[in-house]
C-alpha cells in the first residue's frame, strides 16, 4: 500500500503540472488527497509495528521529524515562487516533487519486500472502516486540527494582521519547531504518559492561537507560529502512539486510518469552518480566540486518555508475560 499510494502521488504532481483548468485542478487535488492517505497511513502503520510499544512515541517522533524538515522549507520556496507568477517555475517545482517521490516510492517497495519476507502475516486484518478504541485519541486530534486547519488557510491574513510580507515564513517557524516538538515529545511520551503530554501540547497550541489573535506584530507572529507547531506535535505525536497502543496487531492499520482520518477531517472542517464564519461576521481575531478556547477545552479529554493508556499497559504486560520465554 506505501508503494502505492508514493506512485499515486508521482502521477497527481506531474498531473499539477499538465493541467489547464480548475476543474481539472480540483480533480488532481482529489487524487492528490486519496494518494497521500494512502502513503502516510502505511508509513505510520510501519512506524508502530517496527517499533517495541516502550518506544513507539519515539518512533512517531522520528518519522513526524523528517516531514517536518520539508515543511520547514518549501512553503517559502512556495510562496516565492507564486511571486514569480510563471507557469515554467510551477512546472520545475512539481517535476522535482515527482521525482522525489518516485525516489520514495523505490525505498517502499523495498521495505515491502523486506516486511512479506522476514516477516510474513500470521494474524487476519480487522474488517471495517473505523477503529472504535482508538475515536477518543482521536477527537482530541480533530478538535486540535480545527485549529491548525484555520491557520493553514488564512495565514495570508494573519500575517497581514502582523505586518509580515511572506506568509510562508509562518510554516518555516511552525515546522521548525515541530522537529523540536516531536523529538521531545516522542520520547517524554513514552517516559511520562501519552495522555499527559497530549495536554502540554494542547496547551501550547492555545497559546499560539492566542498569539495570533491578539499580537499584531512580527514578534508575535513568530511566537504564535511556533507555540503552535509545538504544542501540534507534542500532542500529535502522543495521540498517534497512543493509539496505536489500544488496539491489537491486527488492528494497527484501521486505527491509524481512523486516526489520521480525523486530523484531515479536522484540518478541512476548520478551513471551511473559519470560512463560514467570517461570512456570518465574526472577525478573524475572535475566530482564532475561539479556536485557542477549544484547545484549552480538549484537556478535558486527558483523564479518559490516561485510564486508556493504564488498561493498554496492562494488556501489552500480560500478552508479554504469556509469551514463551
């Protein structure tokens, strides 16, 4: 499935750059859509079954760390180029994205091939399109996303609040400390409890949300953009592994389906949200206190997270403890 969703992904970038009409734009963005599902769930569902459930927040951190690093760069390289405004520096920019990615796809089919032969299947595939243990971790995400999705759609507008020329530099400052992020937070996750850390992040996204909603300045902009990505992958990269932890082997892939489900469900619900209600005459600035209330709302959650952590534990020592030595 990686391999195939890396290939996907090489056909919709060079489809970007063939393509004469938004409609035909909106339909490479759906493919584009279906094909990043597709590879970033296998990734994340490699990532915890390669992984001892001890260290499976270090392992998240890890993978979570290398996308972060092109976050970190190309949304400036992105938006430098739409001041270029020609269709020859768009071309050159999806041609390398393909052959980027067709160079990922060669590195998953040969984890694919290492996987089927050291270590064939034994247990069947859960069935079904949602992983019921693993919806709490999950609403966390969404409710967080919402957040980051209104961010990610309008930070044009709230850098124009802060009186900031690029707004790609936001991304630059937000993946930046995302690395950061999930390089401690894996791990501390792992150490301190999935649940507790979820809270430090959401903690630190309400005050980069609140950042940008009431700074108006480059300062703030800049404080609001990293406050933000930490507390994103701090709580990001303990929810995911904490997911992964209540279920069963066979389970792994549908709830990380479900999980990253919900966090694109929320990045989309919230970039129309903020829309929608700007229409209706809310102002940005009290859109986004909104949005940092909510995150402060989503630690409401951590004790139901905590108990789900303390049973999984349970589990994985009593399934170890069953094993043969």
């Amino acid at each position: 499935m990686l391999a195939v969703g890396q290939i996907t992904l090489s056909f919709a970038l060079i489809c970007y750059a063939v393509s004469g009409t938004i409609l035909h734009i909106y339909i490479v963005r759906a493919l584009h859509g279906v094909a990043w599902a597709l590879a970033t769930v296998a990734i994340m569902t490699v990532v915890v079954q390669r992984s001892p459930p001890s260290r499976v927040g270090e392992g998240l951190g890890y993978y979570n760390m290398v996308t972060s690093s092109a976050m970190m760069v190309f949304p400036a390289v992105g938006s430098a180029l739409v001041a270029v405004g020609t269709r020859d520096a768009y071309g050159f920019l999806f041609v390398v994205a393909c052959i980027l990615n067709l160079t990922a796809g060669a590195v998953a089919f040969s984890i694919w091939h290492a996987d089927s032969s050291e270590h064939p299947s034994s247990t069947k595939p859960a069935t079904g399109l949602i992983s019921r243990p693993s919806l709490r971790p999950t609403l966390s995400i969404f409710l967080l996303s919402l957040g980051f999705g209104a961010v990610l759609s309008y930070s044009p507008a709230i850098a124009l609040i802060h009186h900031v020329d690029n707004p790609g530099l936001y991304f630059t400052w937000f993946a930046g400390t995302m690395m950061l992020g999930y390089g401690i937070g894996g791990t501390l996750s792992d150490r301190r409890g999935h649940g507790s850390i979820s809270a430090l992040g959401c903690g630190s996204m309400a005050v980069g949300l609140l950042a940008a909603a009431l700074g108006d300045s480059p300062l703030t902009y800049a404080i609001s953009a990293c406050a933000l990505g930490f507390g994103l992958s701090v709580a990001n990269v303990a929810l995911n592994a904490l997911c992964s932890l209540v279920v069963t082997d066979s389970e792994e892939a549908r709830a990380m389906a479900t999980y990253s489900a919900g966090m694109d469900g929320g990045i989309m619900v919230g970039s129309f949200g903020i829309a929608i209600l700007l229409y209706a005459g809310f102002g940005l600035p009290v859109i986004l206190l909104m949005l940092a209330g909510l995150s402060v709302v989503t630690v409401l959650n951590t004790p139901s997270l905590r108990r789900m952590e303390t049973m999984s534990k349970e589990r994985h020592t009593v399934s170890e403890s069953a094993e043969p030595a």
